[in-house]
C-alpha cells in the first residue's frame, strides 16, 4: 500500500522522530537553536515552498530541493536533494526521510517536467536520504533506483534495525536497484541533459555526487553541509578532505549541499576551513595525549564560521575522535 502524502510530519512518533535523527546522522533537535532563513538565494528562483522547505530552479529542468527541518519543524523531506529532467528520464536525488517526503518530491517533479519520476538515486545509507524509496511507487509502476553495492547493503542492513514494519515492495526496490560502480565515472544522459555521477567516499564508507556542466552545478550528498556542522559518526575524515577538495571547481557552481541552504564556491572552502581545523585540533590532541573530549571542550570553530548551527554539543567531540579513530587510537586517550 501506498502511504499517504500528509504520513510524516503528524504521524511520526517522538521516539520515531528521535530514532530518525539518530539514523540520519542529525543527532537530536533538543535545545538546538533554530535555523535562520539563511538563504541568499533570491526568492524569484523558488517554484515551491512549505513548511518542510523549498524548490530552486538552477537551470533548464534542473531544481534543488532544499529542507529547511528546524524552521517549522516539518521532517518531511528532512534532507536536501534534487530533480533533473531531460526529455526521456526524470531523475530524483535522494529519497528523503519517509514515504512521504519523496512522494512530495515526486509530485513536485511531476507538476515541474510534467513526468513522475522514472529514475532515483540515493547518494548513501543514512536514513534520511534513504528511508523514502517506497514512496516513488505510483501505480503500477516504479523508478529505476540507482545506489552503489556497499550503500545497498548498509541499507538492507539498516532497514534490518528498524522497528516498524517496512513495505515489501521497498526490499524489492532495493534488491532490484542499479549499481553504480565504485571506481570511475558514470555518465547518464536524460535525454538532452547529461550528468556524471561520480563514486566518493569520507562522509560514509561510500558516497556519490551528481554533476552537471553547464550550468555547473554538484549535488554533493553529505560530503558537503553548509552553516551546520558536520555530523562525523561514520566518516572517515582523510576520504573526506580527499573527496571536499576534489568535488570543488574553478569555475562559478552552485553546490547543493547534504544540509543547509545552496553552497557557492565560498561556502564550499569555509566548510574545508572546517573540517582542516578539525584535523589540526585532533593532531594536535594526539601529539599532546590529550582526549578527544577534553580537545573538544576546547575546540572552537574557525572565525569565518561563526552562526553556523550545531546540533548536539558532542559533535565536536566525533568529529575529532573520527581522526583518533583512523588513525587506530582510542578517543578517550
Ligand atoms: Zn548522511
């Protein structure tokens, strides 16, 4: 059965909320500030807009999904992704967090190429990019799902810790997916509209961006997060910096981060600043003998970055035992 467009919001449980959040890598909402409208997009971009966020146009049939979960406190969609659409395929990036959001989504790529959705790709596991495959059903037909194999099995095995029942048909979705090879670059042509989707890791054991060139534009997944900090639970932060540095380009792009509001080349730099103080903090720790959680204590984001949200203190304190861990010490010294 198909869930509804309005499940989400109202029909999650508190304790489902919080076991999204942990799933999702957000961490909990408690106490966290609010989200200011950030955006320096203009408002003449957006094509859609509610409580769970907004829709940019960034070229021809190209559009941004942008959530805005802690403005209203609508987890619809939760993550950001995208809708590209040439004339034979229509693509959306990332699932969202239910049914719901990527129903939504679906919809909203319908009003805009005048086709339901025929392809989807979730760019990795977490539970907020991942949990709405189902949702893209409509009748009797389904998208072409698009994942790497080690996403893939992250899911499966992620979907095996959930405690609510799940639609069989989302395990046959995820078993039936396209595989994107880990190595290399897959070129997709929607019909008239070309797109790289290119293979990464550093954000989790496997990541993948979609590119586009003229408009330039990266749909960055979760490698990139933009005024939020970073939740580092399963990165492994040299890929990271690795896979930042090279997505970056010379020329003007947008960058559609994992969170946040759009990225420009600035915002993009500021967040390797980050993660660069990150690593300095967590070497220096190391050198020194001191915990991860006492150089957390200490550690301060860099001046440029000031405003930008964190929502769990211990944050920085994964962010840094992420280094210890790569580097095969203990976190706590
Ligand atoms: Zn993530």
């Amino acid at each position: 059965m198909i869930p509804t467009t309005k499940l989400l919001a109202g029909a999650l449980s508190r304790r489902q909320v919080m076991h999204l959040a942990s799933a999702s890598g957000l961490g909990l909402f408690a106490g966290a500030t609010r989200l200011q409208s950030a955006s320096r997009q203009s408002q003449s971009s957006r094509v859609a807009e509610g409580s769970w966020g907004r829709i940019e146009k960034l070229g021809e049939g190209i559009w941004s999904v942008v959530s805005t979960p802690l403005a209203q406190d609508d987890w619809t969609t939760l993550c950001n992704g995208g809708i590209v659409a040439g004339s034979e395929q229509v693509l959306v990036i990332e699932s969202f967090a239910g049914p719901a959001g990527a129903r939504l989504v679906a919809q909203q790529a319908r009003q805009l190429s005048g086709r339901w959705p025929t392809d989807v790709l979730v760019t990795h596991y977490h539970g907020d990019h991942a949990n709405g495959l189902e949702g893209f059903v409509t009748g009797d037909s389904r998208p072409e799902i698009w994942m790497t194999a080690t996403t893939r099995k992250l899911i499966l095995e992620a979907d095996g810790r959930r405690d609510e029942s799940l639609d069989p048909v989302r395990k046959e979705m995820l078993e039936g997916a396209k595989l994107i090879a880990p190595e290399g670059v897959l070129q997709l042509n929607l019909g008239g509209l070309d797109l790289k989707i290119q293979p990464r890791r550093g954000h989790t054991a496997s990541d993948v961006t979609v590119e586009l060139e003229g408009p330039s534009i990266v749909f960055c997944g979760d490698l990139i997060w933009n005024q939020m900090f970073p939740n580092f639970r399963d990165t492994l932060p040299s890929a990271l910096s690795k896979s930042v540095r090279s997505l970056r380009r010379e020329a003007a792009t947008t960058y559609v981060p994992g969170h946040g509001p759009l990225a420009t080349g600035a915002d993009v730099a500021r967040f390797t600043e980050l993660i660069d103080s990150v690593e300095a903090t967590a070497r220096s720790a190391i050198e020194s003998g001191t915990p991860a959680a006492e150089a957390a204590a200490e550690f301060r984001l860099p001046e440029a970055l000031e405003g930008w949200h964190l929502f769990r203190e211990s944050y920085f304190e994964i962010a840094i035992g992420s280094w210890f861990k790569e580097l095969g010490l203990d976190p706590a010294g």
